[in-house]
C-alpha cells in the first residue's frame, strides 16, 4: 500500500501548499513546497529535533484543530521547544487554505501538517523565543489510497517498543508522549511489518502493555451483553503514549451515546480477548483489525460505519464524512 | 559551554562548505549551506529518518575517513537506506577540502559532517537506487570553544536509555547501532544534564549496563600493578550501541603499545571502581570524567595526554595532534 500511496502523493503533490511563521510574518507566508526551504543545518533535518502534528481537513473545514494544537503545545512543553502562538498557527492554516481557495482547486480531502524545529544550528536567538524555530504548515491533498483503505480491515503484528511501562515516568528526557520529528523507529516498524506481511504495528512495552500505533492510537471494543451498551477501551497515557486526537473525539461522542468507556494498562491477551480492534488517526479515521500477528480478529463493518459515525459528530455545523 | 559554542559555530559558519551527492554529480556538487538546500517534504527533515557521521580533518588530513564510512554503510544496512557509494563520499569531501583551498581559506581543524536521508516523500525512486537518497557533506571550521574542551575534566550524569540490554537483539527495528537522525532524545538528554549541572550524559540500559554518551564512547582505565601495562575498556557493542571510531582508533594504538584490552558489560558501580574514566568522540577526542553523578572521580592529566598521544598515532603522516 505504501508504494501506492507513494505514486499518488506524487501526482497530488503538484498542487500541495506550504506556509511559513516566522517573526517576520507571524500569519503566515506562502512558499512553494517544490522549492527547497530548509538549510542543511536545520535541526530538524540533522537531529530530529522538532514536533509536528497531522491534521485532516474535509470540504474546507479543518477537523479536531483545538485537539492538535493543544497536543502541539504539550510536545513543545515535553521537547521545551519555541512555539509560536495558536493564533500564528490557526492564520497560517487559514492562508493555506484560502490559496487552495484563491486558485480554485481546494480539494475536498486535506492532509495539514504542522511542523516546527529547533531552528538553525547556531543560528543567534529571535528577540521572540515564540518564532525562534523553524515553522511551517503543509497542506496536500489527501492521497486517494490513504482515503480509499479507511474502514478496510488490516492485519498487524506487535512489536517491542524497547521501553517498559515505567520508562516515562522516570526518564522524562525519553520524550514519550511527544510527537517528535525523530521518527525512524516508527518507520523501521513499519517497514518491518510489511515485509512479513504485516500492514500496521501495534506497540508493546518490555514488560508487556499495550501502547499505541506508529501512526495510530489503539481501540478496543467489548460488546454488552444484551439491552446494555458497549465498551470503549484504549491504553492508559502514562504509559508513555500519544494522546490520541481522533481517540478522544470517538470517545467523547461515545460518551455522549452512553457507551461505557475505560482506560487502562492492556496486555496483548486483552487485545486478543476484545471483540474487536481498531486503530484510530486523524486522516484514515478507523480501521478495523482483522489479524494481530497469527490470532484472527473477528471485522464488524457495521460497527466499524458506527464509530466512523460517532467521530463525524465531532464535525464542525455536523456535516457528514462521505465514507 | 553550548551556548559559547553556539557563538562561535555562528562567526565560523560564514566559511562552512556544503557538498551535494546526487545522480547527476556522483563525485558532489558545491553549495552555500547558507541557502535553503532541503524541502520540507525530506524524510529526513520530517521523520528523523536518515544516517550521519561526524568526522575531524586536521590540516587538510581527514581523521578516521575508512572507520567513518564502514559505520556509515553500517548505518545504511541497519536502516535499509540507499547509501552513494565509498568514492562518491570520498571525491564529495575531497571537493569540499578544495574549496576551502581554493578560497585560500582552509581551516587548520575542520569538523566534516555526512549525511543521507531517505529523500523526499511521494518523490519517484531514482534510477540508480544509491542515489535515491538526499545525501550532503558540511564542512565546518570546527568551533573554537569545542577544540578549547579537549582534556578538559566533565562532570557527568547517568541517565536510564529507557530499554533493557537484549533489545537491540530482540527488536531489530529500534534502530540502536545505527547513528540515525532522530537524535531528539540524545539532544534532550544533553539539555537534562546541563540543567542539573553536568557537562555530558553516560547512558544506561534499565538493567543497569553502561551504554555510551548521546555523542561519545565510554572508556575505563584499570591501572596496572607496578611494571605491568594498563588496561583500557570499553561496553560491548552487544547492548546496542555505536562502534566508536576513536575508541577504535585508541585501542589499536594501545594494543600496539602493549597495553591490555577489554570489551563487557559495565555496571556502573565498575564504572566508579575504574582508576579513570574518559569520553572519547572525534573531534573532542578524549575528556577525563571528574565526576559521575555525586561520585568523584580521579583526574591524571598525564593520562589523558597519553591517551591523546595514542589517538596521535592513527594520524596519517605521523603528523602530531596540536593538543
């Protein structure tokens, strides 16, 4: 799939936007992303060092913005990265989008990444620590295969993140719980999966928890016994996992709907035990998993159309998602 | 110390020398690492998800350039990262050198940098797969606070790395031996230490084995008995962590001159029962360890020029260290 994806990015990328904050333009500047904007000594580029957030936007408005923010400015609090302002943020999204707009090719689905580094290495310090990093919003057109596998069931293997359960907690310099640039793990995870077979990881702590997706927050579903409603787990955060943006959207609507909710430590048994599992993330919404390594997991589509339906009532004047 | 450095790196960086390796300029291209060079779509900048070397040339001599670009392709392996060749990394610096020349302006200490990320996302792979990467070399005058440390007694605080020491067996995908981008935590482990008073970090396995420094190699000396050499250690590479180019380079000259070699596990109570404890990095070369934690630990100048001396003799040319 990643191939797939690969190709069609490509062609969408011809019409992707870039904004820049800076303290020179705190809402925001235009840039042709084809066109190379980071220097080599960038510290994002040569440490990872840097936050991003990735955003969906559909028909023009953008989803769960508050929720990325605030997990935004919790990475800079845990990273103790400069960020600028969510005022600086939410004009340059704007900006972007209002070009999409102005050249009259806004597409119906947006990818919006929001990403900012350490800045230049040795680079002397903005009079405004707020713009002292390197900052800038993407916004691409969301690629059709990503669109085309949301609700499709996937199988996924899970792998030893390395740490155990207590590693966040007292080793703060570990950064769990930001969502940083540094990301090969997640990647060589990803990689690994798929080459024996695999489309997505679930993590794993040493000591055996539960923690989340390279790019995805883990449900768990138990269904009520008769006339009751069902339950609605996911792992516990001081685990040292992400706050998960589309997670909390399902789960307050699901509260709304009077289902039960739980967080907790979970082992690999109690994924199996689940009567079903999903990962959740901003852009691919759910996806039902229908294998965890070699256990069979049982796909419920209507249940799959029923969550997808309780994160679209976290939408803005409750327009529908078309899937 | 960061920030004097930081200063300095800013007056050098006027000088500094890029060098581009692509398809079309397999033996490098010059460029200003003063313009932007990177798009925000590099998976390096965004993902942390590419490989570096750091290396030192004194006098127009590159240090260690075979060490280098064997965990270099050490590295790629790990990794999986398309990697030019041995010879286009060779030609690349030798160009950047000549620039230098050229200019009439080659620095006498010189930090040279390599990097190659998996290039940009959604990009279509290159014909020839070595070069589908983004892949660069900075040639830096190195900073003068930096050359200014060398032998300087450092303070430093052991910090949990957050896994045990059979993950790098067990998991292959976390990456550890591989000297990747994503140095965010190695960046914040830095910034813990300096906070609380310490100059550097030594990391431990949450099972208690010495590891290594975010950017050095840890060595102990065991004094021997009257008319019997010294013997030199150092963690095994088993725990998952980076072969040191001068811990290599330190331990050939040692051998040579008769002294005794050892490679282990490490705890750190053998760490504090060490006559004398050093980090070794290339362009820092070797600082004595004062003190770890709330331990004092003995300084002997003598030692450190000794050691220095043996570092001296991987020179090529014989050409003596100005320290």
């Amino acid at each position: 799939m990643l191939a797939g994806m690969a190709e069609h990015f490509q062609e969408d990328s011809v019409a992707a936007v870039g904004v820049r904050i800076d303290a020179e333009h705190p809402h925001g500047m235009i840039f042709d992303p084809h066109q190379p904007q980071l220097r080599v000594t960038d510290l994002g580029a040569i440490r990872g060092d840097g936050i991003f957030e990735t955003m969906y936007c559909f028909g023009g408005e953008i989803r769960k913005l508050d929720a990325h923010l605030r997990r935004l400015a919790r990475s800079a609090g845990i990273c103790e990265l400069p960020l600028p302002p969510a005022e600086s943020w939410r004009a340059a999204v704007d900006l972007g989008i209002e070009e999409f707009s102005t050249r009259g090719t806004l597409p119906e689905h947006l990818t919006i990444k929001l990403v900012v580094t350490r800045g230049v290495e040795g680079e002397p310090a903005a009079d405004d620590p707020a713009f002292a990093g390197t900052a800038w919003v993407l916004l691409t057109p969301a690629p059709e295969a990503l669109l085309a596998s949301r609700g499709e069931p996937i199988a996924v293997t899970l792998l030893d993140r390395g740490h155990d359960s207590t590693a966040a907690e007292r080793a703060p310099w570990l950064l769990l719980g930001a969502k940083t640039l540094s990301y090969a793990v997640n990647m060589a995870a990803l990689r690994h999966a798929k080459q024996h077979g695999f489309d997505d990881v679930i993590f794993r702590t040493s000591d055996g928890q539960v923690l989340e997706g390279p790019t995805s927050t883990v449900l768990l579903v138990h269904r009520g016994a008769e006339g009751s409603p069902p339950r609605l787990s996911t792992p516990e955060r001081e685990s040292g996992i992400l706050p998960g943006t589309t997670q909390g959207a399902i789960f307050a609507a699901a509260e709304r709907a009077g289902w039960e909710l739980g967080y907790g430590p979970l082992t690999p048994e109690e994924l199996h035990a689940a009567d079903h599992v999903f990962l959740a993330s901003s852009v691919r919404l759910v996806s039902p998993v229908s294998r965890i390594d070699d256990v069979e997991m049982p796909v419920d589509h209507d249940l799959t159309a029923e969550l997808t339906a309780l994160l679209a009532e976290d939408l803005p004047v409750g327009r529908p998602l078309d899937d």
